[in-house]
C-alpha cells in the first residue's frame, strides 16, 4: 500500500479538526432540498413498492401452465381481463387462462410469471408461448426496495435527484437538514482592485472573490462578502473577527506573504489556530489552514485556477464536516 501524500495528509488533518455536524438542523420542503445534507436518518413509513406489480408489458399466467412450453409443443392461453395501473386489484383467472397486464400493474401473490409481449403469439383472444417462464418472472414484489422502517437514506448524505426521487415515493413532504453554512470570502492584496473597475499598470482585478463565491454556492453553502483586503495586518485581523461573528467559515485568497513576513499565516494564529501552514502541491506554498471558535479558515492562492482547487480540496472538505456530510474527502485531479 502506497504512503499517503503530503496533500491528502493535510487533508486528514484539516479535516479532523473541524467539528463533525456542528451545525444546526432545520426542516426542508423536498422540492427545496437538492444539495442539502440530511440531519437524521429518514425511514422508509412503509414498504417501496407499496404492492407487488408488474414490471413489463404483457400478459398474467399461472406458472405451471407454462412449464412445458417449447418451439415443438407451444402452449396457448385464453385472454379473460386485463388490469392496469391504479386498478385496486388483478381480475381472478383460472388454469390456462391469462389476464393482459401493463407495467406498474398490481399482481397477486403466488405462483404466477408474466410473460412479455414480445414473447407471445397473439391471436385475438388468446396467445401461445414457446418456453416456460419462472416463477414471479418480472414481478416486483411488495418491499423489494425498501421494507417498512428500514434506513431511506442515511444521515449525513448529500441529496441528490436520485434520493429526491425516492423520498418523494415515500409519501415524505418534508426533511430535517443540516443549515446552510455562511462563508465569508476575503479577496487579499494591495494589487488587488474590483472587477469592475478599470486596470492601472500593476493592478490585479478580483476575480477571485465571484469564482469562489459561485463555488460555495456550488458546495451547498451561502456565500457573504467580506470585501478585498490591502495589506494591512491589523485591519485585516479585526475584519476577519468581525467576520467570525456571522460566519461558519472564512475563506481567504492570496496574501500568503507580504514583506517577507507570513502574512497570513500570522493572521490565522491572530484570531484563532493555525493547523496547516502551507502545502507542497503546484501552487506552492499558498494553502494555509486553520480555524476560530470551531470555524474553519481557508486560505487559498490568488492565482484563480489554484484558488479555485485550493477550495475545491479543503473548502469543500471543510464544508462537509460543518453540515455533518460523510462523503469522502475530495481527491486531487
């Protein structure tokens, strides 16, 4: 087994020392849900699917009818009822009789098979097949899904339109979520100037600041502007704590070093704990890590595409642990 890297150590050890789930839960509308994260396990409140049915088109036969089926001796059925979708139940038919049956159809329970369309001759009121067909063949039985009580979906998952779907099968209107966390983004640099504004010979415009902004969003989080910080150290402190107090997370991009001095690695250690200083990864030495009262604080290259997968492998991360999610930590590309 190969030595993890220096890039997935700090990750590990980032990771661990964020608080697990230190948000709190709130209710969701399910069709407001997407990209949140479940707070609590939801339960199947009954079985999915709510009734053994059919899962083709075609026809309802008794099994034994069919067992001696072959090219040489076809055996024939007569059609006496059909059921559908939203029928409350399948007509009774006997031996060597057969109902046609529309997928999503209610079935009985016991020996029958359903024989697919494709596969029977039909000749007005009746048909022949030319092999034997299993017991309960394309039958879903009742609970095969999920079963009464059982686990739906597991706290701490990020949903997606998949989960949507099911819960949304459950008859469940409703889910308690972990709340979105409010990340601060401070733009770093005495370069740095708004994007909006014209470019004078040796400014930067911020780019960084809508990017990360996007990519918060993207998270599952709400972005707040904390604005572009010129390299002043004292200033920048107090506005990271101010920032603190309204914040679940604070997410810096460039100003890793100024005159010599590391700037902002200095300026983790000033509100809160320093637990990463820097990393070996392309960008150099920008990412720095560390976190306040139990918030996290990124910091991230100013280079925007560094920026960007500086946030990507630890923001995310970070953001994981806050709302409690237990995906995996996020792999290097």
């Amino acid at each position: 087994m190969s030595e993890p890297s220096p890039l997935n150590e700090a990750q590990r050890k980032f990771s661990d020392a964020i608080p697990f789930r230190r948000l709190n839960s709130e209710s969701c509308a399910l069709e407001q849900s997407l990209g949140r994260v479940t707070a609590r396990d939801i339960s199947a409140p009954e079985d999915l699917p709510a009734y053994t049915r059919a899962i083709v088109e075609g026809f309802l036969i008794h099994t034994e009818d069919g067992a001696g089926a072959s090219e040489e001796k076809p055996v024939s059925f007569r059609i006496v009822g059909a059921v559908k979708p939203g029928d409350r139940q399948c007509p009774a038919f006997k031996r060597g009789q057969a109902v046609r049956i529309a997928t999503g159809s209610l079935a009985p329970d016991g020996a029958y098979s359903s024989v697919r369309a494709w596969e029977a001759k039909e000749d007005g009121d009746t048909f022949t097949i030319t092999r034997p067909f299993p017991p309960r063949f394309f039958i879903e039985e009742k609970g095969c899904d999920l079963k009464q009580g059982a686990v739906a979906l597991p706290a701490g998952t990020c949903v997606d339109a998949a989960a949507i779907g099911t819960i949304a099968a459950l008859g469940i209107p409703r889910i308690d979520v972990s709340t979105r966390a409010k990340v601060t983004i401070f733009a770093s640099g005495d370069e740095v100037i708004p994007y909006t504004q014209a470019l004078t010979p040796g400014a930067i415009r911020d780019s960084n600041t809508l990017m990360l902004a996007a990519a918060v969003t993207a998270a599952g989080a709400s972005p707040l502007t904390g604005g572009i910080m010129n390299d002043d150290f004292d200033a920048f402190v107090a506005a990271v704590r101010k920032a603190l107090e309204g914040s679940d997370m604070i997410l810096i991009s460039g100003g890793t070093a100024v005159g010599g001095r590391d700037f902002i690695s200095d300026l983790v250690k000033a509100v809160g704990e320093l637990v990463i200083d820097g990393v070996p990864m392309r960008s150099g030495r920008p990412l720095i890590m560390g976190h306040a009262q139990g918030k996290p604080i990124v910091c991230v290259a100013g280079h925007p595409p560094e920026a960007l997968r500086g946030f990507r492998l630890f923001g995310a991360a970070a953001l994981n642990r806050l709302t409690g999610c237990t995906a995996e930590l996020p792999k290097d590309e």
